[in-house]
C-alpha cells in the first residue's frame, strides 16, 4: 500500500516538471526569432517561424515520456500508464526521433540533440531538468499534509494528456479572459494527470496550467512571469474521504442563467433555444473543466457524437469535480436512463452515468456532462426532457 501524501506527490511533482518543460520549449522557440516570449501577441509564431522543427509535437511528446517515465520510476506497481501521445516526431532533416528518457542524462541530451539540432542551450536546460528531482512547490507543500490513507497502486492507472489546448500553446493569440475564465490564449494551456482504479472510477488528478498568474489582461501586458497553478484532489475509493487543493476553491456565485461551457460550433438547438442559459466557448477541454471546477461556469457540456473529447481529457478534472460533490457522466447514457425514469430528478442516481476510464483511447462520442453541483445537472436534465416532450413541465 501507498499512502496518498506519497503518490499525490509524485503526481504533483511530474506534472509541475512537465510545465516546466513546456515553458523552456516555448521560450526557446520565440527567443529563436528574437521576439519577447511574453509580450508577443496577435501572432501565429509557429508557423511564421524558420525551423521547421515541428516544436509542438516535441513539445508534447516530451511532456508525455517524462510524466510516463518519471511515474513508472516512481510507482513502479501502477498497473497501466497511458495518453495522448505515441512517443515519436519529426526532427529538422524530416527523419523520426524516438522520444526515449534515458537512465542517463547524457543519453538524453544526444537524443534531444537530434530534435533540436542547432540550441544546445535549450537541450542541456531540458536534460537537466528532466534527470532532476523536482521539490513540491511551497505553496503546495503545506496543503499535501491534508492527504491521510491509503491505496494499493495494483489498482491503479493513468491517462495523460501533456500539453492539453495544443493550438493556443502554439498560436500564441492575445489571452482573453473575462470573469476569471480564460477563453483564448495561453492560460488556456493545462497538463492533466488523471488517476483512476480498478473500477474504473477516477481517485486522484493534478491539473496544472503552465503559464497561469495571467489570466488577466493587464498582468499579461506587463511582461510578468508565467506562474504554475496547480489544482488537485484525490477521493479515497475506500472511505470516499479526501481532500482538494485551495485553488480548487468554488466561488458559488447564483446566477439566474446557467453559465455552460461547450465546444465552439458544436451547440445543441436545445441550448440555443433556451433563454435560462448563457453559453461560452473557451478553449481546452482542461480549462473548460477548470471553470466548472471554480463555479466560474455551471456546467461543461460536450454533445454526441462531436468526437472533441477524450478520456486523457477528463480523467483529472473528473477525480477534482468528484472531491466536490459533482462528476462527470455519459451524456447518451444519463439521458437514455432518465427517458424511463419516473421518480423525482433531484433524486436520480447520476452517478451510476459517470465515464468509465478502462475504455479505450477513442473519443468520448456519447458526450458528456461536467457539473460540480448536482442542481444544475438535474435543471439541465429536466429541461431537456421537457424539450423532447418526455416531461411535462
Ligand atoms: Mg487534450
């Protein structure tokens, strides 16, 4: 058995490496064109640029070998580690690099040399830091000492996404934030780490948003420094006690209209249609889960068959929205259930519809429902049976 201090740690501390390595990437890429790293907005530098090294699939496959890697060495016992990521890419002469994270620093550099043939600048910074010990960041230290219990990691697996919004960490676009919600830019930017046991059932997840603390257009303007923001819980399978991070904190704001996040294009008439909700579209599926996390929007909704999200995409914030009471389900199954069901919706099992993490890599094409709070879920439910004339009013 494994206390969950020790492997809430771990998972901290990987995904914190990750972030890191996301930003020298990025860095380095822009310093490349002498352009400010922060400052440069309302520019799609990734494809303007010279090299043709693809940096965000390096990026990417980075993040994920050494979160893969790192776990593995860590906690050896985890029964399956997976993600986004199928650990190759293309380096500058268009041959393949494997992405491999070696026992030995020096074998690590030369394969990173091959990615990033002309900055060795860049690849003794990501050697280092790779083959590195990370410390739990301060401000996460004190709060980890809230973990109690245990777990057995033969229960245990994982799904990875490295770098989740790929196209704001790319296209650098002005960030627009509103209300505390990100909507374009990037602050959009999440690594999720997601653990999940034998039942399928997340227990544990970190979300990091790697260039946070700039969420805020004024911040974003005075060159300050990107900061890490961490948010993470874990649920005991056992006991169902647990605990979740201080910026998981949920600012319960009473709205007349639920605020619900959705995928840009992909809205169900029924949504449109209906005057009691105000829809929003900021990027990343961990962002938008962010929001419902914070109580910054109600619900994330992601229709059928719109093949947008995936299982890496909401492992993590999953096991955080569950610390708080709420979960994310099938939409196809919830609603299917409720279209026989005759009891009162405010005491319909929702949780019997959660997603199921020992599926497999395709697209969640059922659809989903992210909520915090039970009452809105079942608002949007009741209004939807109503829709389809499966309710009366
Ligand atoms: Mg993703």
């Amino acid at each position: 058995m494994t206390n969950f201090l020790t492997f809430l740690e771990g998972l901290i501390i990987t995904s914190e490496k990750a972030a890191q390595i996301s930003r020298i990437i990025r860095l380095a890429y822009l310093t490349a064109d002498g352009a400010n790293p922060i400052a440069t907005e309302n520019k799609d530098l990734w494809e303007s640029h010279s090299s043709s090294t693809d940096f965000k699939t390096l990026a990417d496959v980075l993040c994920q070998s050494v979160i893969d890697t790192d776990l593995q060495h860590l906690f050896p016992e985890i029964r399956r580690i997976r993600g986004e990521e199928n650990g190759t890419f293309q380096s500058d002469d268009s041959s393949n690099v494997r992405v491999q994270i070696n026992s030995e620093k020096e074998a690590t550099a030369r394969m990173l040399a091959k990615a990033l043939p002309d900055n060795s600048e860049t690849v003794s910074k990501l050697s280092s830091i790779i083959h590195s010990r990370l410390d739990v960041p301060d401000s996460v230290r004190a709060e980890l000492e809230h973990c109690k219990g245990s777990l057995n990691l033969a229960d245990i697996s994982i799904w990875i996404d490295p770098i989740d919004s790929t196209k704001e960490y790319v296209t650098c676009k002005e960030t627009v934030a509103d209300g505390g919600i990100c909507y374009k830019g990037l602050p959009c930017v999440t690594v999720l780490i997601g653990a999940y046991n034998k039942d399928g059932l997340p227990v544990a997840g970190v979300v990091s948003r790697p260039f946070g603390g700039m969420a805020d257009k004024q911040k974003a303007d005075s060159k300050s420094r990107w900061e890490n923001e961490i948010y993470w819980a874990y649920r005991s399978p056992e006991t169902g006690l647990g605990y979740a991070s201080s910026t998981c904190k949920h600012t319960s704001t009473s709205r007349e209209k639920l605020k619900i996040a959705t995928s840009a294009g992909e809205h169900m008439s029924f949504l449109v249609e209906n005057p009691n909700y105000q829809l929003i579209s900021p990027k990343g599926a961990g962002n938008k889960i962010l929001a419902v996390v914070n109580g910054l929007a109600d619900l994330y909704i992601v229709t059928i068959e719109s093949n947008v999200v995936h299982r890496w995409d909401t492992c993590a914030g999953h096991a955080i929205l569950k610390m708080a009471g709420g979960g994310i389900v099938s939409y196809k199954d919830t609603l299917d259930a409720l279209t026989s069901y005759q009891g009162d919706l405010a005491s319909f099992p929702f949780s019997k519809y959660e997603i199921d993490y020992r599926g497999g890599e395709e697209p969640l094409k059922d659809g989903i429902v992210a909520y915090s709070q039970p009452e809105h879920i079942v608002r949007l439910f009741s209004d939807l049976l109503v829709y389809l004339k499966l309710r009366t009013p």
